[in-house]
C-alpha cells in the first residue's frame, strides 16, 4: 500500500472519532441551546445546503493548485470550527460555528482525486472503498465516546473531545507528500468535461439512484420511536450497527467492479427499508441498520467510476460534480418523506422500494462502461 494511503487512512479514522463523537448528538445539544424543533430542522437544512455548494469549485481548485492544499484547508477549518462550538455561549454563536464546519464537505472532491492518484496497483474501487471504510471505523467508535463524555461532563464537552481527537487528525493530514498538479490542455477544460455525454447522463442516473435509496432513510428514526416502541438506548445501537455495515460492506464491495458493487449496494439498500417496514425486533432491525452501509458502498462505487470517465486533469472537479449531484438529492428526499410519513408513518417505504427496483432498471441499461481516456494532443 502506498504510505500516503496509510497517512490518509490515518487521519480518516482519527476524523471519523471525533465527528462520531457529537454528530449523532448535535440536535440534541441545540434543543439544550435554545432552539425548538423546527428551528432544529431549518439550522440542519441550511447546513446542508452549506455542504452542497461547495463541491464543484473545491473539484476545480483542486484541479489547478493541487489536492493536499485543499485537504489542509479543510482539516484546519474543520478545527477551527469545532472549536468555535466547543467554547459557543449562544445559540447564534454555535450555528455559526455549525455552517463554518459543513462548508468542510468540500474535502470530498480533493479526497477522492488524492486517493485516485495515490492507489498504485490498486482499483479505483478497492482504494476509495477502503479510504471510506477508515472514516466509518472512526464512526463507530465515536458515539461511545461521545455517549459515555456527555453522561459525566455534559453535550459541551463532546466538542472539547471532539477537538483533542482532531488536532491528531491534523498530524496525519500534514504529513502527507504533495501531488504533482497535472497540466490540462484547451481540450480538457472544464466546459469540455461538460460536454462528456456518457460522464453527464453517468449524473443523471446517480441523482435518480440517490434520491431512491436515500428516500426510506431520514425519518427511520422517527418510525422506530413513535411505531416500533424502540428505546433511544437502542436506536443508538443500531446507529453503531450501520457504521459496521458501512465497514465491512465498503471493504467487501470495494473488491468488485463499481458496476456491480453499485447494483449491490442498492439492493441491500432496499433489503433495509424492507426490514424497517415488515420487520419487528431489535435483531431484524439491526440486521436491517447493518444492511443499510450498501448505501454508502453505492456511493463509493459511484465515485470510483468517475475516474474511467474522465481524464484525469479534470477527475478533481468531476468528483465535484458528482458531490453535488449527490447533496442535491439529499436535500429534495426529505421533504418528500415527511409528507409521506404524515400521511402514513410507514409509506415512505414501500414508496422507496418502488423507486430502487426502477433504479436497478435504470443502472443494468445506462451504467457506462469504462473506458480508457487518451489526452488529446
């Protein structure tokens, strides 16, 4: 394994614990802030907006200064933002802090061009799949952290421990060697990445996938509460469970092709919302959390063949398109769920397992080929 890939995987795990230790908890400590539950909602959804529009030019400056500047930029932002929230007083003063720490998001088009350039022999797929497994290892240990720090100290002091684990994050991400920034001709400009048809209609089934298998997942939480009569105890448990899932799916996908590691990834995705609406018992629904990491391998698969679409002076902002395309259905799913749970708790299931059969459908007659792209001279 190239050592820049272990220094990376370094800081993707040290990051995953810190994160894991006040994500699962934020809403939480913004109730404790002052906030209500539809103030909770539009910080969370403008933070979400914040992650969506910061792909494509962190995909194009990574293009044109290199990708280990970018990856530097968004640790030290990441850490300057959980320390904000960390020593926060107000409300106000903490959903800045909140917006400053999504606006990191950013990374992923950097990231993943820096793993795609850094994998050696290896796949793009068993290089960005492992790279993801790193960070979702952090994130199954962190909520014990985080659990076990706010029950003694307190919901502040998860972001204090937050930043301990991040500043040896930070010596990971510094110790990485810099990439050589690759020249790029008139013919591989960003306009002409735009004219790619089979890399633009690769964008429009990964929209209609996404959307589908993220669709049964916002208000799961919700439904095991209110209809299943689950404990929080145990919805956190199934929280652990799915980061699990998120490992072990991402290293076992990460060795096949992204075509079928896709088609996988969806129908485990379905398998979950189908466990959620029939299902009943803490182990049917664990299996079910478990399952639900071919969510995350689909997107892996989804970004590793980005790279056989495009050349590789135009993969940092073509993984940033792809971002944003992905954040786009995350922000229209939503509200789409919760007028379906209004209307009935358990429809946004069924509703869900109709969109990924059309989605499989859809991935076995439109999923590109690879292809090896020559530069033009």
């Amino acid at each position: 394994m190239n050592p820049a890939l272990l220094l990376l995987g370094g800081a993707l795990f040290t990051w995953g614990i810190g994160e894991g230790v006040f994500f699962y908890f934020q809403p939480l400590y913004l109730a404790e802030l002052g906030a209500d539950p539809l103030q909770i909602g539009t910080i969370l959804g403008v933070a979400g907006v914040a992650m969506a529009v910061v792909h494509i030019p962190a995909g194009y400056l990574a293009d044109k200064f290199g990708r280990r500047p970018l990856l530097r930029a968004a640790w030290g932002i990441g850490l300057l933002s959980c320390m904000l929230m960390a020593t926060a007083n107000t409300l106000s003063i903490f959903v800045i802090g909140l917006i400053f720490y999504s606006f990191t998001a950013f990374v992923m088009s950097p990231l993943n061009s820096y793993v795609t350039s850094a994998r050696g022999k290896w796949t793009v797929e068993r290089a960005i799949t492992l790279v993801s497994a790193t960070f979702s290892l952090g994130m199954i240990l962190g909520p014990l952290l985080g659990g076990w720090l706010g029950d003694r100290f307190g919901l502040r002091s998860l972001y204090y421990g937050a930043l301990g684990v991040f500043l040896i994050s930070m010596v990971f991400i510094l110790s990485l060697p810099p990439q050589p920034v690759e020249s790029s001709s008139t013919q591989l400009s960003s306009k002409n990445l735009l004219r790619n048809k089979r890399y633009l209609s690769f964008l429009g089934l990964i929209f209609i996938v996404m959307f589908a298998l993220y669709l049964s997942q916002p208000l799961t939480q919700n439904f095991l509460q209110e209809v299943r009569g689950l404990t929080l105890g145990q919805i956190g448990l199934l929280g652990s469970l799915g980061a699990l899932g998120n490992v072990i799916l991402n290293l076992i996908l990460g060795q096949t092709r992204a075509r079928l590691g896709f088609l996988f990834g969806q129908l485990f995705t379905a398998i979950f919302a189908f466990l959620i609406w029939r299902g009943s018992g803490i182990g049917v629904f664990g299996l079910a959390y478990f399952l639900l990491g071919g969510y995350r391998a689909a997107r892996s698969m989804a970004t590793a063949h980005v790279s056989s679409l495009v050349h590789e002076a135009q993969m940092g902002l073509a993984y940033g398109w792809l971002e944003t395309i992905s954040a786009l259905s995350l922000i229209l799913a939503p509200p789409l769920a919760g007028y379906l749970y209004v209307s009935d708790p358990a429809s946004p299931y069924p509703f869900a397992l109709l969109l990924i059969f059309i989605s499989i459908i859809l991935t076995l007659i439109f999923f590109p080929r690879s292809k090896n792209l020559i530069p033009e001279s």
